[in-house]
C-alpha cells in the first residue's frame, strides 16, 4: 500500500490510470458487461467483488477529466423497450461532481454504438457491479500544476 492512494485501487489499475495519456478512455464495466471481449490485449483490469461507485470514486480522486470535450463521461444508454430506469447514474453524477466542478451532464451511447467505443478504449476495468446500465466511459483529462 501506499499513502494518499486509495486501497481499492491495485497495482494494475495503478499502472494502467498512469500510463494514460489525454484524450485516451477508460471503461468500467459492470458486471454483465463482455469486458474481456472488447478490452485490448493486456489492458483488461479485473475489479471483482468491487461495486462501481467505490470505485468510481477512488479512480476520480487520481484521474482528471478532459476539459476540452463537451462530455468526459458517457454512459450506455437504455435500450428502446426496456422498462429500467437506471437509478445508479445520480450516484454517478454525485460522485462526478465531488471530483471535478467542471462536470455538466453525461454523454449517452446506444448500446452498440458504446460497445464500439469501449473497443476503441485505452482499457477496460471488470467490475461486479450490479445495477443495470451502469457501464461508464471516462476520458482523461491533463494535470493542471
């Protein structure tokens, strides 16, 4: 362990948040989530037994977000006929805020369409979360000093 880092983050993790640069995108999977077939080779980080929003948190409190684009986070969208509504996205939004004062709303993605995306991810984070809908995209942003 090391001070100021958050336990919930391992050495994978670690690894993979600093060898991020601007621009690239981060996907946190929940746990029906395919992660180990859209992530690259080698940038699969397992998460399991964690929920999304620890983890969430723990990740914003290392990881900017891009200032530079409209929506650093997007979120998969609900599929035409599906009846859930998705009550872990304020909890998204409330965490999203105590990190970055910037933050305005999310980015929706038609499943799909967010599936392509998370291919195009810099990694892909397996979690156990079990709220439906709540896969996330971040975009890194740049340290300010």
């Amino acid at each position: 362990m090391l001070k100021g880092i958050p336990p919930i983050i391992s050495p994978d993790l670690m690894r993979v948040l600093m060898e991020m640069g601007h621009g690239d995108e981060l996907v946190l999977g929940d746990g029906n989530f395919p992660a180990a077939a859209y992530a690259k080779p080698k940038r699969l980080v397992r998460c399991d037994g964690h929920a999304m929003p620890e983890l969430l948190d723990a990740i914003l409190q290392l990881l900017p977000l891009d200032t530079f684009v409209e929506y650093p986070v997007a979120l998969m969208e609900v599929v035409p006929g599906d009846s859930t509504q998705p009550t872990i996205w304020e909890e998204y939004r409330t965490i999203i805020r105590k990190h970055d004062n910037h933050f305005s709303d999310f980015e929706f993605e038609a499943r799909f369409a967010f599936y392509e995306r998370a291919r195009k991810a810099f990694a892909v984070v397996a979690t156990s979360e079990r709220a439906l809908y709540a896969n996330i995209i971040l975009k890194k942003g740049v340290v300010v000093a």
